[in-house]
C-alpha cells in the first residue's frame, strides 16, 4: 500500500516512528510531515495528505498534531475524505470497519508511541464492513443549497 502522512511539529517523532514501521511492513511512504520540532502550522502538512487520498495517490493518510483535532478538521474539509481522530485501538478499528475512515488523526500529546503503533496497525488492517454502513457513508456529503 501506499501511505500519505504528515505532522506538524508535536508529531514528528511520531511520523519518524510510524514511517520506519510502515517501511518495514513493505509499504510505500509519501512523508508531508515537518521534519523538526520548530513551531509550524498544521494545515500546511495535512492538506497534501488529504490531497493524495482524495485524488488516490495514496491509498490511506495518516497525520498527526498535538490534539489530533486540527489536522483532523482540516482533512474532513476535503470531499472524498473520511478522516478519523482515535485514541485507542477499538476506535481506529470501528473507524474502518463502520465508517471506512481512510484517514487516521492522531493525537500525539494524548497517546503514547506504542499505541500509535497499534492504532495504526488496526487502522491498516481493519476492513470496511458496507452493507448498512455504506448507506450512512453515502449520507455524508454535504447537501447543496437551494
């Protein structure tokens, strides 16, 4: 597979970690992170991975921020984009499997490393299950206007 991640400065050692890992599981990176902990801003970092999931460069994106709610809201901005904030293993699994989240936020100051870990790997691994699920995803674009 290939994985888009970004981060802003509270992730980095985060993405360094997941990005070795997912190498090591044979998957391909696009690393849109900072690479420094110097203050940057968030949206700068997540929007290119919401950019390749959405057009399909990517298969999944992972990004992460100190909270996970702002890089989290800055990717749902993007049609085509399901992206999920977890903090824990079973909320990065129903988020695949009930709402096939193909975005993974997660909250770098509130998890440890070895649970982003296992997140990831249940994100990753996790199948969409459709049936009435799909009918509740196919209801989340937004509505136009009249």
């Amino acid at each position: 597979m290939k994985i888009s991640i970004g981060n802003d400065h509270a992730g980095t050692e985060y993405k360094e970690l997941l990005q070795t890992e997912l190498e090591n599981w044979g998957h391909s990176v696009i690393n849109h992170g900072t690479n420094s902990e110097d203050s940057v801003d968030y949206p700068d970092f997540v929007h290119p991975v919401a950019d390749d999931v959405e057009s399909k460069k990517a298969d999944f994106g992972i990004i992460i921020c100190g909270s996970g709610n702002g890089a989290n809201m800055t990717a749902n901005k993007h049609q085509g984009v399901r992206s999920a904030l977890c903090w824990n293993v079973e909320i990065a699994k129903l988020a695949r499997s009930h709402n096939d989240a193909n975005i993974l936020s997660i909250p770098a100051r509130f998890v440890d490393k070895d649970l982003a870990l296992e997140m990831m790997s249940a994100f990753l691994n996790t199948k969409f299950e459709g049936g009435r699920h799909q009918r509740r995803i196919d209801k989340i674009p937004a509505k136009k206007s009249c």
